[in-house]
C-alpha cells in the first residue's frame, strides 16, 4: 500500500506479511493457469461446489486444499504477486518477488520472522512499463485483449470473497460467498494492487470503453471499511464505499474525522439512511469566533434604512416583507463602522439589479435562526468580510473607511426570509420568498458556501486534504445546498459542450476559491501523479461529486425546455439527490421543482393544515407525480420505499437520504403515462411475469422465507418466452410488513424485468395481487414489494413450490 497517498505525517498503516515458504512462490509461467498447475480446480477457488447441499452447508470449502494458512499464502502469490510480475512482463519490465519484499525487523535480523510486502517501487516501475510498452509500440488492441483476462479474473476472486456488512445476504439465495481464510490486510493489499495495475492500464491508453468514475471492483476492503465506521456515520461510509475505489477509502481512513459529539448524533445512522438527531427546540444561533466576536456583541440586527426612495420602514423584519411583497428580493447591507444594517431592493423585473452574494450554508452550524430574522452583529462583521473578499472581474476596490461600503450586499437565508410564527401575513410572505429562490441564487454575482468543517483548513492544503474535506462535508449532504450550489450560472452559455459550475465559491480559513478554480486544481494535481507513476481515482470521484454533478444535470437541462420532457430529468436529479437529507420534508419537492424549472406555487397551495410534514410531504409527492406525469417503464422495479397511497405506491415516497439506491434495473428505454385504465389510476407497464395461488391461503412471502419457488413448465402451452436453463425461478423479497392477504382464491402475480436464461442468472421483479385475468387485455396488479427472480436447476425444499406458466414480455399490467 505504500504507492498510495496519505494525509501528511501518517505512515502506511496496513503492514502486510508474506509466509509462504520460497519453493511455493509465483513460478512466472502465466497469470490465468496457475491455480491449474498448482492442481487447483474451478470449484476449489470458488471455496467448493455450491450446487451440492453439502458444500452449500460446509464452513469452509478450502479444506480439500490444505491448511487455512496455505490457502492463504496460495491466493497471496496468485493475486499479488502473479498478477504484479505478468503485468510489469508484458511492458517489458522484469521483476521478482524479492522486488516487493522488505524485512520486518529494522533493527536487526531476525529468521524467523517473515518478509513484509512493500509497494514504494510501483510508481517508477509503472512508468517504466508505460515507457517501455510505448517505445516498442504494442498494439494496443493485443494489450487489452491480454490485460483483460488478468483483470477480469482477478476481479471475480474479490468480488467473491470481499463483500462488507452492507452487502447482504437474502434468505433463498443459494450462491453465497464462503468464509475465506485470508486476512483482511493481505487481501486489502490485492484489492489495491488490482485498482492500481487497471489505473495504470486505462490511463496509459490500454484500455478502452471504461468509465473512468465508476469502481470497477465491487469488492471491498473489511479493514478500511471498519477504520471509516469509527470516526464517520455509517450511511456516508455507503455512500464512500459505492463511489470510491479504495484510494479513496485509504486516504479518508487516515484521515480527521467526526468528533465523539458529533457522532453521538450519528448513532442510529444505518447503511441505507443518515438518521441524524437533532432537537431543534434546542438550536442556539452562535457567535463567530475570534477574531469577530467581541465582549458587547449584540444579537439583534440595528436597522439603518433602506437604500432607495422608499421609505416608512419601521425595522428590518418590516423592511423584508415590503420588498417581497413587491415581488422583489431583499438584499442585506452591513456597515461595519456604524452597526447597522441597510436594506436594498433587486428588482426581478425592472432596472434594480444590484450586484449581490448569496449565501449557502448549513444550519447545524449555527448561522440560523428558526425565531427570528435576526443573527449576532459578530456574525454580519464575518459574513460581510468574506463577501468583501469574493473577487470577480470588474468588482471596485472597497473602502478603507468602515462607514463606508462598495455597494455589494449579501442574502442569507436566515434574516431574509420571514419568520412567520402564526403570523398570517408573514406566512404568505415566507412563501413568496421560497417560491423565488430559484432567482436569488441564479441570478447573484456569486454564491459563497460557508461550512464550519471547511473553514478549518486554508486553500493551500495538500489537494487531497481539500479534496477529502468536501467530499465529507455537510454542506454536500444537505438538501437546500444543492439547489443552492446548482442555480448559479444556470443560464450561462454552453462552453465545450459544458455548462461551467460558475460563480461558486469555497470559503476556507484564508479565502474563498471559485469551485472551476478547484475543479482544475484537481486536474493538474491527477496529472502529476500520472506524470510519477500514481494512478488514482479519489480525486476524479470527488470531482464528479462536486462539480461535473452540477455541470452534467445543467447540460441535460439545457436540452429540456417543454414540460412534457421534465420526465427526462427525474433519474439525473434523483441521482443527485441519493446522499442529501433535510430535516423537513416538506422541502424536497419544493428543491426539486425549483431545480427543475416547475412552478413551485402549486405545492406551496397545498392544505397544510393540521397535517404532519409526512403526510404533506407525500401530498406534494403526489402532485409532483402527477406533474410530471410520463416516467420510464422500469421505474416500477426501484427500491426506495415507496409512497402508501393507492395509484402511487409504485412511486419512491422521496428521493432524499438513499445511500444503496436503484431507481431502474437497466436499460430499457421505453416510457408510459401515469393514467387511468379500467377505473383505476396507475403506470401501464408491459413485461413478463407469473399468476399464481396458493392452496394453503398462506402465501410465503410474509414468513421467514420471503419467497417462493415457482417451477418453470417450459412445456405447457400457456408458457411463452425464451428458453430458460433451469427448471425453477426462485422469488426472493427483502424485509417488509406487507399484511398479505391469506386465501387460497387471492391471486398474486410476479412480474419480471426480464426473463433470465441461464443458470444463476437473476432480474429484477415485483410482487403484488393481481386480477385473474385481464380486463381489455390489461391486468391490475397492486404493488407489494420488490424481489428478485433467480434461475436454479434445482429447489430448495423448505419453501413452497408452485408450478405456472411463463406470461409474454407484453402482457400489460397495470402498477397501482
């Protein structure tokens, strides 16, 4: 692991022996037939066969091939070592196993104790074979028709054996990995070097037709995966372990993370949801820190006029709602010298336009209000020196005298927009300030992000560091922040094809830096590493989080101008919203409207009286549903929960806070209107599936089980579809609280994604009551669950087996 990066002053902390024994080392006659001359077989490497009962019920089905250590020391040699020495041949560049080896004890030798694997050497020696593959000018093609095979294979072990908690195991599934008895540091170790060699080879040019972004390994490492549980909440760890390959995991596990008092508060955090706990009765609006705050500090904003011709303002609270009122944005304008606040009106018709900053921040660290508009003066001196020191072209010098201002104001959220407490007036008035939020962030010079954990570090920490710090940040989790980080330079031009994230920017400890400023930071510094052997992927992967993310759902935007095409939006923006939360539901759909481009007045009309924010939050779900109105065929198959109402329980009851989400199962490009077919409303969908009953009323799905077997009669005249090799599809369902209905006469249908063929194969499914036959050639199918159909030869003999025929991938079902 020593060829990976590492926050300063920490040392490589996987230490990582080599004991097999000098005659069993790696016999440099080929990657992909070693297991075959050491006498290994395919099943042997998969830990035994897992069609038969009695290795499916073994332990461990490594026995055959000695003891836990030499199967150890085998898969070191073969998936280090062997895949090391083929790859560096193929360039040209000739190693040993002693390459990689170093003695355990500095101080002295010592016989009896192994030799540690040690990588320092990668980085040249990967030049030299990018060099040297070069100069000799292989073919490309031949390259990657032999790098493949050795990746592939390499993969398919990890991928087996490396699979964390949060990969878990369904009741009915017949193929599951065995306990393999190698350490977790040494297969760390195999997982990197396996990242590292395809790195290599994909940014050498040797391999094509990759995204870059994506982890190709899906295995993982339990070691980093347990270090980032214990200094981080256990969602983010999800999102981390999906995103990142395990450069990144490497570095974030090394480095700062949460306070205890901070994850006292992640305690009920789960692998799928951040559970974040805060009372917010007990939410105290803070002080700045030094240097800002004083002894005298006030926390009660001084109102010093409006800048305009109008008057009669009595306060700033009154101020504010005279400006909305006008359809117009209040702008805030601090003099220092005097300790007041000034009021400034920007017209969104009209010629009022002044320059302004916007400002996005997170409200757990203090900069909030929920009783008043108002924040300490400590807080206006620190808020309005860093706006003095955003810099953008054209902007004047500000005055050295501080009764004096450069004209440049600042919005925040806080003290402009009404606090209504009942307040009737104040209410429509606060809803008139969400409704234009799309326009005080679009339309600002700029947008300052302020976040505590940020601020810690200055802009001229080590890339990795910065890097690292966003990407864990809150001000990235949180749901407003997003809008907020994407409207700006919303209706910029195209540049290359892309629209610029512009006129963002970072406040850290020493200045604020504009995110495309960061974006190329991150650029060259991936550049330099390439240029010295370090292939990594962490801060590509932060960059796609941080900035192609904005770039990419901006340019998708620019091409969907109609309302009938805002469907297209709703799997980008859905993806986009997967790792952010609010404390308010209510608040998604208003983010997603305005992100999008739907009136948001709608959604704000919606009676909210005596209701809980669940229920008006799935209200306005509902409305944004029926807005939209045409979705993808495939959305049925999600697995977020959905929403608990009929018609649109095939529906995610929100897109928020989903760290394993899969809104669509694959590629099907098909769409279909959200309607009314035979007096009920749903999406007509079209796929193949199963009817069936039960003839004990007692339908599997609810119990222990959670499935079903059903035997496939390939024979039968009613079947339709291709082939299939297997006899039997196992149905599996995930937990739930369906209350299924127990009698022998209800009917229950299965509907496939696909049909899979082969043996082993699986596709997404769901589960739910249906009518017996079709009315005008559709059937109503009721929405339960999702599951999984797998295709076995053979059954599993505790659950219960049904025998139906196989429905077209036409037939059309109604999912309500």
């Amino acid at each position: 692991m020593e060829h990976l990066p590492l926050p300063d002053r920490v040392e490589p902390f996987i230490i990582v022996p080599y004991e097999a024994p000098k005659k069993d080392w790696y016999d440099g006659q080929g990657f992909l037939d070693y297991p075959q001359r050491c006498g290994w077989t395919e099943e042997q490497l998969r830990g035994g066969d897992d069609t038969t009962k009695e290795d499916y019920l073994d332990a461990n089905g490594f026995k055959k091939r000695g003891s836990d250590d030499e199967v150890e020391q085998f898969f070191q040699t073969w998936l280090f070592f062997g895949l090391l020495i083929e790859f560096l041949k193929i360039g040209g560049v000739h190693v040993q196993t002693e390459d990689f080896l170093v003695d355990a004890n500095t101080e002295g030798d010592n016989p009896d104790m192994p030799k540690m694997v040690n990588t320092s050497k990668l980085p040249q020696l990967l030049l030299e074979w990018r060099d040297e593959i070069t100069n000799r000018g292989a073919n490309t093609e031949r390259t990657w028709k032999i790098l493949t095979p050795m990746f592939d294979r390499s993969k398919s072990i990890l991928d087996r054996y490396c699979m964390p908690g949060h990969e878990k195991e369904w009741p009915l599934k017949q193929e599951k990995p065995r306990p393999w008895p190698v350490r977790d540091e040494i297969s760390t170790t195999m997982i990197a070097l396996t990242f590292s060699l395809r790195r290599a080879a994909i940014e050498s040019g040797y391999i094509d037709n990759v995204d870059p972004l994506t982890p190709t390994l899906h295995g993982r490492s339990e070691l980093l995966w347990k270090r980032l549980q214990q200094k981080w909440c256990i969602a983010d760890v999800t999102t981390a372990l999906k995103e990142l390959a395990i450069d990144g995991h490497y570095y974030l596990a090394a480095s700062p993370g949460l306070s205890n008092k901070e994850l006292d508060h992640h305690s009920k955090c789960t692998e799928e949801h951040c559970l974040y706990e805060y009372d917010l009765k007990m939410y105290v609006t803070r002080h700045a820190g030094s240097p800002w705050h004083h002894s005298g500090c006030k926390s009660t904003i001084q109102y010093g006029g409006q800048l305009g011709p109008e008057r009669g303002q009595t306060d700033w609270v009154d101020a504010i709602g005279k400006i909305i009122d006008k359809d117009a944005i209040p702008i805030a304008l601090w003099v220092k010298g005097s300790r007041e606040l000034w009021s400034v009106e920007y017209h969104l018709t009209g010629n009022r336009k002044p320059n302004y900053v916007a400002i996005s921040h997170v409200w757990a660290d203090g900069h909030g209000n929920p009783n008043a508009n108002s924040i300490p003066e400590c807080q206006l001196d620190r808020i309005t020196h860093y706006v003095e020191n955003v810099h953008w072209e054209g902007r004047k010098p500000i005055p050295g005298n501080p009764n004096l201002s450069d004209g440049i104001g600042f919005w925040l959220d806080t003290i402009c927009v009404p606090v209504d407490k009942g307040d009737p007036i104040k209410k429509v008035q606060k809803k008139k300030a969400i409704a234009n939020m799309r326009h005080v962030y679009s339309r600002a010079k700029a947008v300052l992000v302020l976040d505590n954990w940020l601020e810690q570090i200055s802009s001229t920490h080590p890339i990795l560091d910065i890097v690292s710090r966003l990407y864990q940040s809150n001000w990235i989790k949180r749901l407003w922040t997003h809008q907020e980080g994407f409207l700006p330079g919303l209706d910029a031009p195209l540049e290359e094809g892309l629209l610029r994230t512009t006129r963002v920017y970072i406040q850290f400890s020493d200045k604020s830096v504009e995110l495309d400023e960061l974006r190329e930071q991150f650029e060259t510094y991936q550049q330099q590493q390439i240029n010295v052997g370090i292939h990594l992927q962490f801060p590509v992967a932060a960059n796609a989080r941080l900035l192609v993310m904005y770039s990419r759902l901006k340019f998708i935007m620019s091409g969907v101008k109609d309302m009938k095409d805002k469907w297209k939006l709703y799997a980008p923006v859905a993806d986009a919203m997967s790792e952010r939360k609010t404390s308010r539901l209510v608040d998604e759909i208003i983010c997603l409207a305005t992100i999008i481009g739907i009136d948001v007045k709608p959604f704000l009309e919606l009676p909210d009286k005596d209701k809980s924010d669940e229920e008006l939050a799935q209200d306005r779900m509902a409305l944004f549903l029926d807005t939209v109105h045409t979705f993808a065929m495939q959305l049925v198959f999600n697995n977020y929960q959905r929403l608990e109402r009929i018609g649109y329980r095939w529906a995610p009851r929100s897109l928020l806070n989903f760290r394993l989400p899969q809104l669509y199962p694959g590629r099907d490009q098909r769409t279909t209107n959200f309607q009314v077919v035979n007096g009920k409303k749903g999406l007509l969908v079209q796929y193949p599936g199963f009817l069936m009953q039960f003839d004990s009323g007692r339908p599997t799905f609810g119990t222990s089980e959670r499935g079903c077997v059903i035997k496939y009669n390939q024979k039968s005249d009613k079947s339709q579809g291709p082939r299939v090799d297997g006899n039997y599809f196992i149905i599996e369902l995930p937990p739930n609280n369906v209350r299924w209905t127990e009698s022998s006469s209800q009917v229950y249908a299965v509907v496939l994604y696909e049909v899979p063929t082969k043996r082993g194969q699986s596709c997404a499914a769901i589960v739910g009551l249906s009518t017996s036959s079709p009315a005008n050639g559709i059937y109503t199918f009721e929405h339960c669950s999702i599951a999984t159909a797998r295709v076995v030869s053979t059954a599993p003999t505790w659950v219960d087996v049904v025998e139906v025929p196989l429905l077209a991938s036409n037939t059309k079902w109604l999912v309500y």
